[in-house]
C-alpha cells in the first residue's frame, strides 16, 4: 500500500513543472498586419486610381467650360 502511495506521489510532482512559458513577442503597433498587406495594397491602388479620375474629370470640365465661352 505504501509504495502505491509513494508512486502516486511521485506522478503528481513530475506532472507538475514548475517551469514558465516564454512570452510571447511583442507587436509593434506602427507596422502593419501582414495579413492584411494585400487589402492595404489594393486600397492604395485605389486611392490612385481615384486622383486619376479626378484629374481627367477636372480636366473634362475645364474643356467644357471652354467650348461654352
């Protein structure tokens, strides 16, 4: 009976480590998520898509106030 207890024992402590996870590291809030990387690109092919629009838009405009004169 003894040396059940003393196994049982002996399984509890080992099962038991003491030791501590490492951490995990640290995100650096300015960069960006990398899984986000390909919408972020998309987004700034927009943006320049958009200025291009604009520009031949104001240009158009330009053209027809011109022709109006």
């Amino acid at each position: 009976m003894m040396n059940i207890l003393f196994f049982a024992l002996l399984l509890v402590l080992t099962a038991c480590d003491g030791s501590v996870p490492p951490p995990e590291p640290e995100i650096d809030p300015r960069q960006p998520n990398p899984a986000f990387e390909t919408q972020i690109q998309a987004v700034d092919k927009a943006r320049a898509v958009e200025g291009q629009l604009l520009d031949a838009a104001e240009t158009q405009r330009q053209q027809v106030d011109q022709a109006t004169q």
